[in-house]
C-alpha cells in the first residue's frame, strides 16, 4: 500500500490528537469529509447495528478490518477472545498501542485461520471484496475461518439510490466503485464494493452459507449473520 492515507490519519489523530479531515471522492464525484476521530469512537457513539453485531459475537472472535480498533477493544474488555487483522500497517501498529492485544498486519486474502465462533466484518465489511467475483470467494475463505457452529457478521449498503450522482466507472455492476481519499497531500485510490441485499443472498446461498437478516436500514444498509448449512 503505497500511500497509506487512512493509517497516516489515524497515527496522526492517534498521537497528536489531529483530526484534520480526509476528503473522499467515489467514482470521481466527492462525498462528505471523514473525521479520523471516528475510528476511535466509543461504544456510546457506535451506529444501531454495530451495536447489535457486538452483542452477538460469542466465543472466539475474528475482527477483519479492525481499523484503530474499536471494536476489538470493546470485546476485549468484555473478556472476549479477539484476533484483530488490519492491512493497513499503521492502523495495525495504532490498535496494537491502544491495547489489542493481538493484531495481525494482513490482507484477508492471505490468511489460513481456523476455528473461530464469530468472525466479524464490519463498516461495510463486504466492500473487502472488490468484485461480485471476488465476493464469492470471500465468503468461501470467511466460511472457512469457522467453528463448526461459528457464524459471520458482515454488512453492506444497496447503493443504488447514488446512481444519478456517481459516474458509472465499471458496467460490471453498479456497487464496484472506485475510493480516492485526499489527506495532507497524500492520495490513496482503491476498489471497493457496495452490494445490494439480493446479490449477498445470492452469493451466500451460493457458498452454502444460511442467511439471517439483523438490520435492514431505510437508507440501503443491512446487516447479516451467514452461517454453515448443517
């Protein structure tokens, strides 16, 4: 990862308490700034369904993306088993200084973990997958990381509402986006995914993975728990 821009906001805000914002850009249109203040935002300030995710982990738990590590922090000081895993090098480095205990400075795909109860990918956690492809493959390898009871919580948005303001960059699909983040004259670009809620039933379905619905926000949003088909 060439330029780092959430890691070097992150380690800013971490150090020096900097929360100067970072500007987004999807598909070349901007968004509204992000604050790197929200990465380390407490349980009080956490939106419904990452709330309701963090009551439903059990047993050993599996947090991809873990950022600065707010979340990981919060299971952990509920007694929770917590493996955190961030490709970002310097946000791995700021979790580990905020006290997670074990974090692992990796990208997703290059993990072989076994055995987890609960294996937590949030903040639009299917977006880790850069394609519907890839989104298959995703679950494959999330599925793989389970417990023989263990299950996934993972969320996404239906972004079509977006579709008369983003340019459509890829005819693949609409939710493959392209990310370009802007912060103190560093740039980092990046494919993302946004996946409707039919198309991640779907491609459950498709893995063999059973499919709760937790939330089902008005805005697109929606939260699930996939777990094996016995």
């Amino acid at each position: 990862m060439a330029q780092d821009v959430l890691g070097s906001a992150i380690d800013a805000y971490f150090l020096n308490s900097d929360d100067t914002p970072i500007r987004v850009f999807i598909n070349k249109n901007e968004e509204p700034e992000m604050y790197p203040s929200v990465f380390f935002r407490s349980y009080k300030n956490m939106l419904k369904y990452e709330k309701i995710s963090l009551r439903e982990c059990k047993g050993r738990v599996l947090d991809l993306g873990c950022g600065a590590g707010c979340h990981a922090l919060y299971l952990q000081k509920k007694g929770v088993e917590i493996t955190a895993v961030e490709i970002s090098k310097k946000s791995a480095k700021v979790a580990a200084a905020r006290g997670v205990e074990k974090v692992i400075n990796e990208d997703w795909r290059n993990l072989s973990l076994k055995n987890f109860d609960t294996v937590l990918v949030l903040m639009n956690g299917m977006g880790l997958a850069e394609s519907p492809a890839e989104l298959k493959l995703m679950f494959k390898k999330l599925k793989s990381f389970l417990s023989k009871n263990g299950s996934i919580l993972i969320d996404s948005t239906d972004v079509t509402y977006a579709k008369a303001d983003w340019p459509l960059l890829d005819s693949e699909y609409f939710g493959k986006v392209q990310f370009e983040l802007k912060y103190k004259g560093k740039t980092q670009c990046f494919p993302w995914l946004f996946v409707d809620f039919e198309t991640a039933l779907k491609t459950a379905k498709s893995v063999k993975l059973n499919v709760e619905v937790l939330e089902k926000a008005r805005n697109g949003h929606f939260l699930l728990r996939l777990s094996k088909m016995s």
